[in-house]
C-alpha cells in the first residue's frame, strides 16, 4: 500500500502539476517582451510592479524598447520621459510619456509614478495578448485643485559640506558653501549661484610639518530667453578668485546666442546646439604673471557644437568648442569631450569616454613658475600644451534572454 501511495504522489507531483505549470507559461510566453534602458534604482521596481510583460535582457530581443531620460526642472524636480519604442511586430509603434516630480518627492512616490506613466503606456502594445484578459483599469476621481506658486518660480537652495579625513601622517580639511537661485520657465531662465571652497592638507614628514592650502571663490549668472522653438539668446557673467590659478579677482560679462538645429521640444531625444559668447574679461592677479602684468583687460570668444542622441542602438554625447583673446588669436583653446555607448551585437556593448584639449591661454601662469612642491601638491596651476583623458569598457553577457526575476537577498 506505501509503494502505491508513494507511485500516486509521483504520478501527481511529476504529471499533472507539470501540466498546470505548462499551461500557465503557455499564457505567459504570449507576453510581450520588454527591454528596460532605465537607471538601475528603478530597474527592479518597474519588474516587480509590472508583472504582464516577459523583460528581456538584450533589447535585440525585446518587441518594446523602454528607453528613460531625465532632466531637471526649474523648480528642483525632476521630469522624466518614457520612450516607447515598437520593434519585431510592432515596429513603428511608438509613445513618448512624461512623469514630473517636485523636488519634495520621495523615492517612492518618483518610482511609483514612473510605473503608473508606464503602465498606461504598455496598454496599446497588450490589448491583443491572452494577458490583457486579466488586465483590470481603475480610475480615481481627482480633486479639483489650483497651484499658486507664492514664489513666482523662485527656488532657491543652500549646501554646506565639510569633509575632515586622515592617517597617522597625514590630515586633510575641505569646507564647501554654496548657495544658489534660479527662476525657469517656458519663456526665460535664470541662475545665479555663490561657491567658495577651502581646502587644507598637513604631511608629516621626517624633519617637518609640509602645509598645502587652496582657496577659491566664484559668483556664477546667467539669463536665457527663449525666441523660437530654436533660437534662444542671454547672457554671462563671472567673478572668480582663486589661489591655483593666481588670480586675486577675475571678472566677465557678455551676452550669448544659441541656435539648436532640431526644436527643442526634442531635447530628451536629439539635441544639436550651436553656441557662441563673446566676453569682456578683468584680471587682478596675486603675483605678476608670466608676461609681467598684474591686471588686465581682455576680450574672449568662444563658439562650440553640441551633439547629443539617444537611440535603441545606444547614445551620444559630444562637445567641440574653440575660444581665443582678440588681442592676441594665437592665445587660444579647442576642447572635445565625447561620450560613446554603442550597442554592437546581442550581449556586447562598447562604451568610448574622451576629452582632450590644446592649451594656448594661460595667461594668468605667474612668474618664477611653481616649487616642486606646489606642483606635487597641486597649489599652483603650470603651463602646458595639452590634457586628455581616455576610457575604453566593453562589456558582454550571455545566457537566458529573460530576466523578469528580482531577488533582493544579500543586496544587488
């Protein structure tokens, strides 16, 4: 009778309740496959929440392409858009929502309206899927409310840091203060913001105490106004002193135009701004420079491109810009920055980082140049032709295309 029983809970365990198993990844397998190019803090929430799409590892294999970008508002929050993107059977299906969060915002409530936008987005690409049989709509009747900003757009925000580390031989002191106020809105924007920075290091070495000090102060403004839905024009200013560069007060104003070849309602996509500013510049330096003046006055302009795309295939992000003093054109600079993250085949990607500039204007160097020390240390800026830095990262995976699982333990 035991050996019957045992052939019965076999028979169960190995036949039928496959069976049921079969039949629910049946219903599953007919899930639309979903690839997410979102941060990674939401990446686990969005699957655990949204629970009727197969995700995908490999966005070659999924039918929708969720791509998310973020950019901040004027008031300190944040927006973030939702790209939908049709692929496999439903190419050419595409959405784009929006989620707006205040600054006030949890992480909770950014993620959980994230996932409500996205929800509502899916909806067109599942209707004709078994699952959309066990999709429920619920709707909340909202209260009717207006907004009344008492700061007429105004934010305004304070940051005090102070970071203290050392060893046995070493100390270190850094005390950062800032405070900022900016005012965005369709039609215009403005900043301004207060730094100021002191950092202070002590070595302990064999026959003495070796002391590395560094100050720096700036005030930053800027005034944008928005013509078209691709010209924009405003203005600078800067007034900075700081003890690496040898400037005691440094002051510029000038006005500024940019023309953005796509509109700029596309900017969460495609951006390609043209960007030109010509500067009037007053320098005060701590020591006489290099070309024996202790002040001046100069004119500066510059003009740079900007290129930014977003893509299935991946993304690009690059600068090129070129700046020169009128009074004298071989005092110049061109800097390119470039960021590549490029999709290659199914599991490879290939991420490409770049800067390099070609240095012709440090006019503020100071004569007699720096000590070994200063160099060592970093208090004193020193002449060169040239900076750059470089970084190349591939990365490939391989395996089950689908990762629809989210296990906590242990952490990420």
């Amino acid at each position: 009778m035991r050996y019957l029983l045992y052939l019965l809970i076999i028979f169960i365990t190995g036949i039928i309740l496959p069976a049921f198993a079969q039949n629910e990844n049946n219903i599953r397998n007919e899930a639309i496959t979903v690839f997410l190019d979102v941060p990674g803090e939401f990446e686990s929430y969005i699957k655990t929440e949204i629970q009727f799409v197969n995700y995908v590892r490999d966005r070659k294999q999924a039918q929708v392409y969720v791509m998310m970008s973020e950019q901040q508002t004027g008031g300190g929050g944040e927006e973030y858009t939702l790209h939908l993107i049709g692929q496999q059977r439903f190419k050419s299906i595409n959405d784009t929502l929006k989620y707006v969060c205040t600054r006030f915002a949890s992480e909770d409530d950014i993620r959980r309206g994230i996932v409500r936008v996205l929800k509502i987005g899916l909806m067109r690409y599942i209707h004709d899927t078994p699952l959309s049989d066990y999709i429920h709509i619920s709707y909340n009747q909202p209260q009717e409310s207006r907004i009344r900003d008492k700061w007429n757009f105004w934010v305004f925000n304070i940051d005090v840091d102070w970071d203290l580390q050392g060893e046995e031989t070493q100390k270190e002191y850094e005390l950062e203060a800032s405070f900022s106020v900016d005012r965005v809105t369709p039609e215009s924007k403005i900043a301004l913001s207060i730094e100021n920075e002191y950092n202070e290091e002590h070595f302990e070495l064999d026959d003495r105490t070796l002391t590395s000090i560094r100050r720096s102060r700036e005030i930053e403004g800027m005034y944008v106004k928005s013509l078209t839905d691709h010209w924009s024009v405003g203005g600078y200013t800067d007034i900075e002193s700081s003890t690496y560069s040898n400037l005691d007060l440094s002051c510029r104003v000038g006005p500024a135009v940019e023309y953005n070849i796509f509109p700029y309602s596309e900017y969460t996509r495609r951006e390609l701004r043209l960007f030109y500013r010509p500067m009037y510049r007053y320098s005060d330096y701590i020591k006489p420079t290099i070309y024996q003046k202790q002040y001046e006055h100069l004119m500066h302009q510059s003009l740079s491109a900007t290129f930014e795309l977003k893509e299935p295939w991946g993304s690009l992000s690059s600068t090129l810009e070129g700046s020169h003093y009128l009074h004298d054109w071989s005092r110049n600079r061109v800097e390119f920055y470039c960021n590549l993250n490029l999709q290659l085949i199914e599991g490879l990607s290939l991420n490409l980082f770049g800067d390099v500039s070609m240095i012709r204007d440090q006019l503020s160097l100071p004569a007699g140049g720096a000590t070994q020390e200063e160099i060592l240390l970093r208090q004193k800026e020193v002449a060169t032709n040239y900076d750059y830095y470089v970084s190349i990262g591939f990365r490939y995976t391989f395996g089950s295309i689908y990762s629809n699982v989210v296990n906590p333990r242990f952490g990420d």
